[in-house]
C-alpha cells in the first residue's frame, strides 16, 4: 500500500487539530522519558472510529473520537440556527504494550509475569495522564480529563485509554 498524500488546497482546523498534535508529542515524550516506550513502537494520531492495534510491539496514539457544538462549554448545544458555535471533541489517547500470552503447552502466564504486566500498565496510566494534564498547551482551549478504560487483553496486547473533552469555557 502507497502513502497517500492529502490535498494541498484546503483549511486545516486550527483548534482541535493543533492540540491533537501537541498531545500526541507530550504522549510519546512522556512514555519514552519514562521508559515506557519501546523504541520499535508506533507513537501517533490515527483517524477513524477506533485505534487498530496493528503494531504487535506496542503503540501510542491520540485519536478524535467525537465532536459536537458547544455553546457552554462540556455541554452539547441544540441550537442549529447558530452557524458560530464553537465545538467541543473527545479525545482518546491510548497505548498498548505486551503482556504475556499462553506458553506453547498452553499454560497460562504466571503469576509473576500477570504482576509485572499490571504494573506495566498502571505506569502507562500514569503516564498519559501526566502528558494529558502537563501538556505545555499553546491553545485557549480547556481540557477536561475523563475515564480511564482499560483495553485487553487481546493478541498479548494490553493498555487502556484516557478520555479528554476539550472546547471553550
């Protein structure tokens, strides 16, 4: 599959995108500084309904998941005859890492090893969370942290994603 290339002629959002990408540079910063970031992994934005966990070794990602208008900020706004409402999205920010699967007799991982894998991503917790809320945000937008929801495990992969609403108070 080639790379393909977007149109050069068109308007880049410059609220939500920005910011996307900030957290998307706090995110890989923070895992790697903190040695949660195997070099091999994948750390970016990914589009659409749902990360897809096609990087075996792991992967970081920011991803929109939703946006509605917001007249006051978290609340959705019904009022579709004003054309100037500012809008307020989800963001997910996620990583998934390894975890020990079955051996190759079937037996499952050990005690030890179900320990260390929780560890593991309770440290990640920890972590989007700090390059969520220390983000060095240029932007007037507010961010408000949501859930945590754990993910996994599936194809010895396991993490969670963090929910973050961001619009104008």
């Amino acid at each position: 599959m080639s790379e393909t290339t977007p149109p050069s002629d068109y308007t880049e959002d410059t609220d939500i995108w920005p910011l996307m990408v900030e957290l998307r540079d706090c995110l890989c910063e923070t895992l790697t500084t903190r040695g949660l970031m195997p070099g091999d992994c994948f750390c970016g934005i990914v589009p659409g309904q749902q990360a897809t966990w096609d990087y075996m070794t792991g992967m970081a990602w920011v991803r929109l998941d939703s946006v509605v208008p917001s007249a006051v900020f978290p609340n959705q706004s019904f009022d579709l005859n004003n054309c100037g409402t500012t809008l307020a999205a989800e963001i997910e920010v996620g990583v998934i890492q390894c975890t020990p699967g079955p051996s190759a007799d079937g037996s499952p991982p050990s005690q030890l090893q179900q320990f260390e894998s929780s560890r593991l991503q309770i440290a990640t917790m920890a972590a989007i969370r700090s390059a969520i809320l220390c983000c060095d945000d240029n932007s007037d937008l507010d961010l408000i942290l949501g859930a945590y929801e754990p993910q996994g495990p599936n194809g010895n992969l396991v993490g969670g994603t963090w929910r973050v609403s961001v619009g104008r108070a």
